[in-house]
C-alpha cells in the first residue's frame, strides 16, 4: 500500500514471490557455483529472502520522496483554491485533477481522502489515513493542521500557507545537509579509483626509467 500498490492482488503476489525466489535463486547460485553447494544455498537463500522486501522498500521509498517534493507545490494550489472561496472538497478533488500528471502519487491520496468524506467517513479519519497508506510525516502533519484549523477555526488557508513555507525550509535544508554529504561520500571513491589512477600515469614513467636504468649492463 506504502508503494502505490493498491490491488489486493499484489499482495497476494508478494507473497508468492517471496515463496518462489528463494528456491529460484538457490538453483540459480548451484548452477553458478558448482564448486560449494552449501555456499550456493547460502547466497540462494538469503538473496531471495531479501531481495522482494529490498525491492518493495525501494518502491516505499521512491515514492514517499515523490510525494514529500511535491506537497509545497500542492499545498500552494489548495490555499489558491481556499482563498476563491472554494469549499475544502472541492478544493481538494480540483487539485486532484490539476496535480494528476505532476504528481500522481499525492494526487491519488488526495482523491482517496475526498472518496471517503464523500462515502460517508469523517473527514478526521480520512485526512489521517494519508499517512496510513503513505508513512510520510509530512502529510501526517498536514492532517494535524487540517484537522486543528477546523476544530479552532482558524484560517485554513493561513495554516496551509505557513506549513507549505514550513516545508519548504525543511526542503531546502536537506538538500544542503545532502550536499554537504557529497564530499565525505566522495572519498571513498577518490581512494579507491582516482587515486591510483593518478599515480600509475604520475609515476608510471619514472619507475619504468629506474628498472631501465637499473636493467642495463
């Protein structure tokens, strides 16, 4: 459900593929490694048993990022709405419609909680199963807001406005932490390959003149 995955079906499929890779993998890693079967059941076995989770928690993962890039934007065009007098439904299902193609995961949960009210659910329960079906604080966030606006009677479209800048400075300043990251994750790989790169072309020349040298007659 975290990876956009709403059929029941893939669950069902989940489970299967964490059934078979497992025995897939292993016969895979015995054919490849004839030399230890034991070995080969080992990487068999623990690649299959990690592998479909690794896969799900990546598409857990890619999606929770798209959604968190997108809900400033969004917010900024449901405040639009608000303020032209546009009821909170409504303003929700025409940025539905607006933001599909942008973003079409936080979309999809905008539809799914305008769905519910319509279906009869308070709009409590529904605003809180955005985090439910996406583990993203921001929106269980936004749900606090939403919900506290409405029961003081605050503006609301002041409240979004000041958690869209909210989230706004928490963007930009992972992306500076991230940045600063570069630099320490940069030297493993400057070791690792620049480095003796440089010094087999800086000091490739000399060492070969010194076994010439030390060579001749």
């Amino acid at each position: 459900r975290q990876a956009g995955l709403h059929d029941p079906a893939f669950v069902v499929l989940f489970g299967l593929v964490r059934l078979a890779a497992p025995i897939l993998l292993t016969l895979l890693a015995v054919a490849l490694v004839p030399g230890d079967p034991l070995l080969a059941v080992a990487i068999g076995v623990g690649t299959g048993v990690v592998l479909p989770r690794a896969v799900v928690d990546r598409l857990v993962a890619r999606r929770q990022r798209a959604i968190r890039l997108a809900l400033p934007d969004t917010l900024d065009l449901l405040v639009v709405c608000l303020e032209a007098g546009v009821s909170v439904d409504a303003a929700m299902l025409r940025v539905t419609r607006e933001m599909r193609r942008a973003a079409p995961g936080l979309a999809g949960e905008f539809a799914a909680v305008t769905r519910r009210v319509a279906a009869g659910i308070p709009r409590e329960e529904a605003l809180h199963g955005l985090y439910a079906r996406t583990g993203v604080d921001e929106l269980r966030g936004l749900a606090t807001a939403m919900i506290q606006g409405e029961k003081w009677g605050t503006s609301l479209s002041r409240v979004l406005r000041i958690y869209s800048e909210t989230l706004r400075t928490k963007r930009r300043q992972d992306a500076e932490a991230r940045a600063g990251k570069a630099s320490v994750k940069m030297i493993v790989p400057i070791v690792c390959f620049l480095l003796p790169a440089f010094f087999v072309v800086v000091l490739g020349p000399a060492v070969l003149a010194l076994v010439d040298t030390l060579g001749a007659p």
